[in-house]
C-alpha cells in the first residue's frame, strides 16, 4: 500500500488566532498556495484513491482542496485519529478500515505527521513542512514498517 503524507497548507500563527485552534483556517495565501500545489499533485497522476484528513479546519480545507482538484470529493474522509495526537497506533486504527485500498492520501499536522512517518521508516528525523508531500511504501502493515519513497517540499509543489 502506498501513503501519501500531506501537511496542512498556511494558516495564521497560533498566537494571533483569537479562536479555537481546531478553528484556525489556512491563510488567503495558503490556500491560494494549496490550489497551485493541488495542480502540481494532480500532474503527478499518484493515483490516490482516498483521502483522509484531520477533522481540524486547516487540514480540512487542505484536503478539500486536494480533493477537488484530483476529483475525489465523494472519496474525502475526515477522521479524528489523524488530528493533533495522530502517531503509529492511530496509523493502524486507520489502515484497519481500508484493508484493501491500494493508495491513501493522509492529511494533517506537525509534529505527529513527521514523528509517525519518521517511525515507519524505521527511526529517521524527517524536516515536513506546511504543504509537503511525502510517499511512504508500506512493507509490514501489521508492524507496521515501510520505506519513504520521495518527499517533495511545498516550494517545488506550488511551483
């Protein structure tokens, strides 16, 4: 099974947001930014089947971003095991769901997102920023172990 690891697009600064952080959106930037970067992703033809993202609203509106742009829309899937505390066990409550998808698009937050994938791979610090793809190969899903195929930073994606 193939994993597309997809952080969260800009969004304001946790300390000028006045809210809920669950509520914090992606900024005019961001999601001009994450629309560039969902054409980018659509010209990569990754052949994603599902998209699964962090019920919080900057994740969220990443996805939908992505998600109607790789016309996936009936395919978007929110689920709190990908919010602020995601991590390998999480990872699994995931996978058990879709045991025979082939490609899946997971989208949330940092630090979770670069810890979990970082733990797959066997051990290794991966540097993820707002809006960079990674593609994890999963050997082991039961272990789970897998191998990081590439990671794209946001800079080459919203070319």
């Amino acid at each position: 099974m193939k994993l597309y690891f997809l952080r969260h697009g800009q969004a304001g600064e946790r300390e000028d947001w006045h809210g809920d952080d669950f509520d914090r959106p992606l900024t005019t930037d961001g999601i001009k930014r994450m629309e560039r970067e969902a054409d980018t992703i659509a010209e990569l033809d990754l052949e994603v089947e599902t998209i699964i993202t962090s019920p919080l609203v900057r994740a969220r509106q990443t996805a939908e971003i992505v998600a109607k742009r790789l016309k996936l829309r009936k395919n978007l899937i929110e689920d709190e095991n990908l919010g602020l505390e995601f991590n390998l066990q999480r990872l699994v409550q995931i996978l058990e769901h879709y045991p025979k998808a082939g490609t899946v698009m997971l989208v949330g937050h940092e630090p979770s997102m670069s810890r979990t994938m970082g733990q797959l791979v066997g051990g290794a610090r991966i540097d993820f920023k707002k809006g960079a793809l990674a593609c994890v190969e999963l050997v082991d899903a039961s272990a789970p172990t897998a191998e990081l195929v590439w990671l794209i930073p946001p800079r080459v994606l919203s070319r």
